[in-house]
C-alpha cells in the first residue's frame, strides 16, 4: 500500500520525520485553541485490522468475542480521553487499482498455500510472521463498530481520499493508519497505528514538511515523487529506468552506492534541480519519459489533490474554480498563486470552465455548474476526430450520464476527456459528509471514467490504453432506489448490495481454503447459488428490452486455481416465490405486516429453504440464521457429514454459556487442516447471511448473525475434534443437559430440511465405505444454461481448474441437482 519503498526509507534514511507524540496531549492542545471543537481523529480501518486482531488464535476462524472485546477497549481508551473515532472502510475497489488488487490477491495464495503445508507438517498453528487476518474480519468490523456506537463509514471508492479529505475539512487532529499515501496527501497530520501504544496512547507522527526539508521539495512536489517512485495507480515498473537514470546520475556525483534509499533521494535530486528549473518554461512530459503514459501519470498526480488543493505540476489554463455542494475546487496551477485560498463562486451561478492540461494541445476540458441545467452536452474526445460524444445530464437519460453528480444539489459535471488516453480530474463530491472524490466514481451512480472495455472481453493493460472508452452504466435505473442502496452503503448499514446495482461488479478477497483438499470445495462456489437468487431480486426488471435475461454480474472472487485474469461472469438465478419477488421499494420500503413477512420468504427462498420455514421460525434467536446457514450447507456438500454437524450444533450451543475469559484459555490438543477450512466455510456463510438479509431489506437483525454471537474459532475447533475422535454427545456438550435437548431439537431440524432435499447426512465412517478411489465433492448446484462463449462460462466438476475455462476438476466429481439427483459433472456443465 502507498508509495513504493517510501516507509523504510523514513524509517532508516530520515528518522527525524518520525516523531513521538502523545494523542491525550494533542487532544488537549487541540481542544485549548478550538473550545467548541472535539478533537477527532479520522480512522483507516483497513490499515489498522491488524493491529486490532490481538487473539492469540488466527487459524481456527477467528476468535471473535475476544475480538470483539479487544475492539471495544480501544474505543473506550480514546473516549476516556475525550477523543472521537471516525472509522473508514473501503467499499469498492477502483478499477485503475484493480491490477494492484489482483497482484496482493495472488500474493496471498501463495502465503495460505504455506500456512496448510505448515499446518498439516507440524499440526500447529504458524507464527504470528505467517499470520493472516480471519476471513469476514473487515465486514464484521464494520458492524462491530456501529453496535459500539462508532461513526463508521464505508467509501465510494478505496478509503484514503475519503480519509484525507475528511481529516483536511474537519480539522481533525491526525490521521490514523499505516499507508504512507498519507505522507503525500496535504491533510491533517498522519499517525501510525502499529507504533500506537493503547496503554499510553503514545505513537509516531510522521511529518510530510519535516521529509521535503530533507528531500529539498515543496509540500506540492510529492504527488509528483510519488508517481515516479510508484504506488497503487502508477505500475512500479514504468518508470524503473528513469529512476535508474537518476540513481546513476546523483551516485556519480555524491560517491554513495545506498541503492534503496538512494533512488528515493536522486528522484528527489531531479525534481529539485531539474524540473524545478523550467517549471512554468517546458512541459512536464518533455521534461519526463511519460510516453503513451502521460495520462496515466496525470491523473496518479491528480489522485493526490483533496479539495481546494493544486498541483503546479498540472499545467491547466485559464484559472477558474468549480463549486460543487459549496466545496471549492481550485483549477489554478500557478506556482504563484497562493496555495489554500480558493475562491468562492456562488453555486446559483452557472459557469463554463475551460481547462486545457497540455498548453499546445487543441484539447480543452469544459466543466459546466449549472444547478438548472438539465441539456445535453456534447463532449469532444480526440482533437484529430470530428465525432462528438454526449454526457447527458440527466439520469433517466439511456444516453448516459454525467461525470459527477450531487444526488442532493442537482450541479452536474462534465468533462472533456484528455486524448492519450481519456481520464478526467478530481472534482467529485460525497454527498453524505460532503468531501470531494474524484472523478471516476459517481456517488450516485457509480461511472468510472474511464470506463473501461469489459474484461471478459479483453484485458487491457493501463499503460497502453487506447482512445475506445465503453461507458459504465448502473444495473438498475431507479434514482430513489440507488440513493438509498448508496445511504446505506455509506452508513456501512448494508453489505454488496450498492456495488451489485450501481456496477454489478463485486470482489472477495482470500479465504483459508485448502487449495490440495478435494473433498471440499472453494466458499465461492458453495455460495454462488445463493448469490445469483440475490442478484435476481436486485436486479428485477433490468432485463434488456429484447429479452428476458437477467444482466451478468461480474464477480471478482478468490479461490484455488482462479488467475484473476478476468471476472467470472454469473447470471442472476429466479426464484418461484407465491405472488412473486416484488419491487424493491416495496420491498425496501413497506411496512406492512404482509410486506414483512414477504420479506423472510424470500430471505429463506435465496437459501432455497422455503418449505423449511415453519421448523426454522420455531428456533430461538441467535440459532436459527445459524441453522439456516448448516440446512443449505449441508445440503449443498455432501463431503460434510454427521460429525461435522455436531461439532457446529455443539460449538454454537457451548459458546452461549462462556465467558470472553474462557474462552481465551482454552487450549487445542493440536490443529486439524480440515477443520480450519470448515470454520472459514461457515464464517464465509455468516457474510452471506448479511448479503441476504440485506437485500431482502433487513427481515431479520443483523446481529443474529454476527460471529461473536454463534460461532468463536477455537471453540469448534475443540468441538470438531472431540466428535472426529467419536465422543460422546455428553462430552461434546460439556454434561449440561439443557443443552442436551436443544441439541437434539437443532439436529433434528437440520436433518429433517436435509431430507426433504433427499439429503441423508451420515458419519465418516459410512461416508468413507461408500465413497471411494478419490471421488470429488457432491455439490448441489441449480441447473443453468451457458453463458456467453468463450469465457464467461464455468465448468465444475470439483477442485481443479483448467486456464481459461475456470474450474475443472482434476478427479471426477458430481453435481445435486435441484430435485435432489446427483449427475456426473462434466467439461460442459455450466455453473455461473
């Protein structure tokens, strides 16, 4: 994350940029100059899961009452002093970082591959040099926080705009995080969460004016730096020999061969001297190897300006200022002109803004505020072409839509399009806490600019884009429908549910799976089934006007075998349902009892447990998501079997009646590799549930299934080996007879759902005789057609998986069908 090699150059070459400061000391300094004014400290929860996962265990699924408390000591800590926490989450993955997703995606393939070779050497759990954050860690966070009380907001685009921005506007005491992104950025100071000591609340500053002192830059030179050295949009190999070029040039002259922290300082030595001295005379890119890059880099450069902010590295004439929402954005990038003074422009006013980002280019950049205004306006992308392209500005237009909109203040923005290749600059607003974004994420409507090429179609790579841009367009077109989806997104009240009808795009990252263990397969696939039925009450009545199927979703999800080259294309899955799936107002929005009840029938239809309805109602809250959750489990694999049920059934009911304090002492004999895909499995489904419950507008609460509520790590763990080695059901539930009964009562629900499906779940044992010489899973998929040829179709037939098909297996495996029959699965059986 950050800038490329920046942190341990800090570290080791400048440690006078880190400087120890104490937060109930700034607090109070903060709070003596600004009396009506709390100090705050704005949050980059991503950066900070980490150090937030203090259990000692990791491996089993996730300790996640002693999580849970550890969470909520560190927000009393910071109250206790009168400290307030804002939290940011990431919601989306941009698509120029989509590159940099799939590359630490990968990455960690290879660190879980380690850790299962690791575990089933040594049948104990890796050090804490190999740990790896539990699956869920960053959903469940989120809802932890809110239950806490905590003001907890999830991005429109990745957190560390939104997270400078907000700390920039609201004059927050500091940044906390650990990206040095928040180096580069013009905000509020940046303090580093893995130096934080809770106890003390002592941690390092690290000053951006204290690392230009000795770098020889201004402030407004280090978005600069940090696209020549690398980070999240601009690939570190694009400029390598450039910066080789200047290692050789500033070694030569300063006799020092440091090559790490040298390239940083001869960068450094090249902006200072070199394009220092012809600023405002020669273009950046006569100055710089940009190439067919050169848009790339501008908008790397741009990436870094938080509103009323500037870039003298951006040569863009005449001078002029947008407003949007009554935030100001300056689009002067003389070096003369005086930084953080933008001038205000009444937003009534309509103004045409022309911006031309290459002096000698015919290209010019028209950015239009006109509250009033509802006309299309054409748009030209390339200067060597006649053809003009509208943005239209209204958003029940099919035509389009505009760059940017404020769903609340009716201002559009429009842009012309840089021609090598089209990107755009940052003026973009969030409408919930009024920051700006920049452009490339619509709050309302969720366009990228650019709009790439679907890459199921072609991949392309970022450096060598060419000028055919394709526009993204919402899944769904209904204005109130996509505010509210984009509130409770924002809100981190929901989960997936804005990105599926904004883009119809979503991601999930890696899961501890096994990726040698044919008997179980992937969460991803497990799950799909329940993910297509949500993506057809989502995106009912998005069928094209020609015909009657459903858009494709694009899911970008981990699993053993996945390159990533592409998303897997998934077409939503209809579900019979008596007097059928209604509108998502009324389903959002209507109260009425009948309404409501509605609301579960379709919640239960996902999971394809409908006739199960009555047996499930009958289980008392929190059980009975979980029980729902085990029915489709153990109906969809039918490698699971009666142990595992009662290692589930038994952990669940054991964790009602222990304390945080016990559970942390308890000790595992050792650690089994399939029980610690099982506890992922499960917590995989719990994210599910949210998805589900969400869609289907919140039947039931949330924390019914929140994992510190049904299901702790180590516990089933504990469980599972105890049932594996044939103890009895009194062992497994402690001799607490109450127990006892809701065992019996919860298993017989579960089988009795599993029957219905012609499901028997039997022991290991009976398994083991019946399933021989290396049968793969029996998995209950729904019957589908194909998707579009060539590669928008996946074939199943267990674990493995072929390059360009998506998975196939390496041993035969079998498929349940939707009445229950198993069918061998073959190279053309399509699943998505």
């Amino acid at each position: 994350m950050g800038v490329r090699g920046l942190q341990g150059f800090v570290r080791s070459t400048c440690p006078h940029v880190c400087t120890v400061v104490n937060l109930k000391e700034m607090a109070e300094h903060h709070l003596s100059r600004h009396p009506a004014c709390t100090p705050t400290i704005v949050v980059d929860a991503m950066c900070c899961l980490r150090y937030w996962y203090t259990p000692e265990s990791w491996i089993c699924g996730g300790q996640w009452r002693e999580y849970f408390a550890a969470l909520r000591d560190f927000v009393k800590t910071f109250e206790s002093v009168g400290i307030k926490l804002i939290f940011f989450f990431d919601g989306m993955v941009e698509q120029n970082k989509r590159d940099e997703w799939i590359k630490r995606r990968l990455k960690n393939n290879k660190e879980i591959s380690k850790i299962f070779h690791y575990i089933k050497s040594r049948r104990e759990q890796p050090g804490r040099n190999m740990f790896f954050i539990p699956s869920g860690l960053a959903i469940f966070t989120r809802f932890a926080l809110k239950a806490m009380g905590q003001q907890t907001l999830c991005s429109l685009q990745e957190a560390d705009y939104e997270v400078a921005s907000y700390g920039l506007q609201h004059n927050c005491l500091g940044i906390l995080g650990e990206d040095t992104d928040y180096l580069i950025y013009d905000t509020c100071p940046y303090l580093s969460i893995s130096d934080l000591c809770l106890e003390s609340l002592n941690t390092v500053m690290l000053c951006r004016e204290k690392l230009c002192e000795s770098l020889g830059l201004h402030l407004a030179d280090l978005p600069l730096l940090a696209c020549l050295l690398g980070n999240d949009i601009i690939p570190e190999g694009m400029f390598e020999s450039f910066r080789y070029k200047c290692l050789s040039s500033y070694t030569s002259s300063k006799g020092s061969f440091d090559k790490k922290g040298n390239i940083i300082l001869a960068v450094s030595d090249y902006i200072s001297k070199v394009l220092h001295l012809h600023q405002g005379e020669r273009k950046l890119e006569e100055m710089l190897p940009l190439g067919p890059n050169k848009a790339l880099f501008y908008k790397g450069v741009a990436s870094y300006l938080l509103p009323g902010k500037k870039s003298p590295w951006l040569f863009q004439k005449p001078k002029g200022v947008t407003v949007l929402d009554k935030q100001e954005v300056s689009l002067s990038s003389d070096p003369a002109s005086p930084r953080g003074a933008p001038t205000c422009t009444e937003p009534e006013s309509s103004q045409d803004i022309l911006v031309c980002a290459d002096p000698d280019s015919k290209e010019k950049v028209l950015v239009r505020v006109d509250p009033e205004l509802k006309e299309e306006v054409l748009v030209r992308a390339d200067p060597e072409c006649k053809q003009e392209v509208p943005m239209h500005a209204d958003p029940e237009s099919k035509q389009g839509g505009p760059m940017c909109t404020d769903a609340d203040s009716q201002q559009e923005v429009h842009t012309y399009l840089d021609p090598e290749p089209k990107q755009g600059l940052p003026i973009c607003v969030h409408p919930e806490i009024s920051q700006q974004l920049p452009v490339g994420t619509d709050p309302e409507f969720n366009q990228e600019a650019p709009m790439c090429v679907h890459p199921e179609v072609i991949q392309e790579d970022p450096m060598t884009m060419g000028p055919e841009i394709k526009e993204q367009v919402p899944m769904v077109s209904d204005p109130e429908i996509l505010k509210i989806a984009r509130t409770q997104h924002v809100h981190a009240e929901s989960y997936l549910v804005y990105s599926i009808l904004s883009s119809g795009e979503i991601e999930c990252s890696n899961t501890l799976e096994d990726e040698l263990d044919q008997a179980l397969p992937s969460q991803a696939f497990i799950y799909r089934p329940v993910r297509q039925r949500v993506y057809s009450v989502l995106l009912r009545g998005c069928q094209d006007g020609t015909s009657a199927a459903y858009p494709v979703v694009k899911e970008w999800f981990v699993y053993p075998g996945n390159s990533l080259r592409r998303p897997d294309l998934v077409r939503p899955l209809q579900m019979t349902i008596p007097g059928g799936v209604p509108s998502l107002k009324i389903l959002w929005l209507n109260e009425e009892p009948a309404v409501q009840a509605q609301r579960l029938d379709i919640l239960l239809s996902c999971f394809n447990l409908s006739s199960s309805r009555e047996e499930l109602q009958a289980v008392d809250s929190p059980l009975r998501a979980l029980c729902c959750l085990l029915i489709y489990l153990f109906i969809q694999v039918d490698t699971l079997c009666l142990e595992d049920l009662h290692a589930f059934i038994a952990q669940a009911l054991c964790l009602q009646g222990k304390s945080t304090a016990q559970l942390i002492s308890l000790q595992l004999e050792y650690i089994n590799s399939r029980a610690v895909q099982l506890g992922s499995l499960l917590v995989r489904g719990l994210t599910t549930l949210a998805l589900v419950n969400s869609a289907c507008g919140f039947p039931w609460e949330m924390n019914e299934f929140m994992p510190w509520n049904v299901f702790d790590g180590k516990l089933f763990h504990q469980k599972y080996l105890q049932s594996e080695k044939g103890y009895a059901l009194e062992v497994l539930l402690e001799q607490n007879r109450s127990w006892l009964t809701k065992f019996h009562d919860l298993k017989a629900v579960v089988c009795k759902a599993c029957m219905k499906e012609n499901r028997r779940i039997v022991g290991r044992s009976h398994w083991n005789s019946h399933h021989t010489g290396g049968q793969g899973p029996h998995i209950h998929f729904p019957q589908l057609g194909a998707l579009d040829r060539p590669s928008s179709f996946l074939r199943l037939t267990g674990r493995g998986f072929q390059e360009g098909l998506g998975p196939v297996a390496h041993t035969p495996g079998r498929l349940r069908q939707e009445d229950g029959s198993a069918q061998e699965a073959s190279p053309g059986y399509s699943v998505a």
